[in-house]
C-alpha cells in the first residue's frame, strides 16, 4: 500500500478519507436495503395468508387449486427470500473486509477494533450474527405454505392411490 501511497501523490490520505466515509456510508445503506427487503417479503406473506383467509369465506372459487397456487407462491417468495438474505450477507462481508483494508491506513480502525472487541463474530456470546437469526425467519414464515401444500396433495395423491 505504501508503494502505491508514493505513486498517488500527497493527496491519498485526504481522498482515502473521502473514499472510506462514503464507502460506510454504503454499507450502511445496504443493510437499510437488506431490512426494507425483509420488511416487504414479510408484508408480502402475510397479505398472502390474509387473502388467502377471505378467499376461504367465499364458496366462488375451486378451493384445490386456489390453496394450490398461494402454497407455491408463499414457498417460492419464501425461497427468494432466503437467497436475497445470503446475497446481502455475502455483500456485508465483502464491504467490511474492504472496511477493515481501507483503516489499515488511517489513525484508529473502528470497524477493526469493534470487530475484535465482539469476538470476529466466532463468539455467541459476544456476538449474534443478524443473519444467523435473520435466515430462520423465511424458513418459519413458509411452513403454513408447506403445510397448505399438504393440505392440497395428500388427498389428490390417497385419490390417485385408491383407483
């Protein structure tokens, strides 16, 4: 780094500084993304179930294929869900690394040092990864789906058993 600090020129410690406040600043917007993306799959799936709820008061519509379809799609926006999750992760990870590269150089590494002083994450104790936490929740807000699912092919499969 050295090296290149010689070749950039007098400026490279103001425009480091530049460079790193609006590099946080970034990470701090993409976990604002990543929780407005969890605030909408949330709503998403519940106004699934919750017209899901009205449908069923209505005696207009073929029930099978109905439950059939809202089971698939709560499942599918549940999957999405889960892989949207690991993207932001991955992406998280990779800005703090480049955090913790781009303190190396300025006085007192702050995401480094609270980095060290929460465990690097290894310790439960210390700290609970947002994450580990976070991906449960797709997982448990598509079981009423995967239980619809059941609802729906277990009497078309014991049918198709008995002819």
């Amino acid at each position: 780094m050295s090296e290149s600090k010689n070749k950039y020129g007098e400026k490279f410690n103001d425009h480091l500084l530049e460079q790193y406040k609006l590099y946080v600043e970034m990470a701090d917007k993409i976990s604002e993304r990543r929780m407005q993306t969890n605030k909408f799959y949330i709503s998403i799936l519940s106004a699934l179930l919750a017209l899901l709820s009205i449908l069923i008061s209505k005696d207009s519509f073929n029930q099978t294929l109905t439950f059939a379809i809202v089971s698939l799609l709560g499942i599918t926006l549940s999957i999405l869900w889960y892989i949207n999750i690991k993207s932001y992760r991955q992406l998280n990870s990779g800005k703090f690394k480049i955090i913790h590269e781009m303190e190396q150089n300025l006085p007192f590494p702050c995401y480094d040092r609270e980095w060290q002083i929460l465990g690097e994450g290894k310790e439960k104790n210390k700290y609970l990864q947002l994450t580990r936490v976070e991906k449960y929740i797709p997982l448990i807000l598509s079981i009423p789906y995967v239980i619809l699912l059941l609802y729906v092919l277990i009497p078309l499969f014991l049918s198709m058993c008995r002819k």
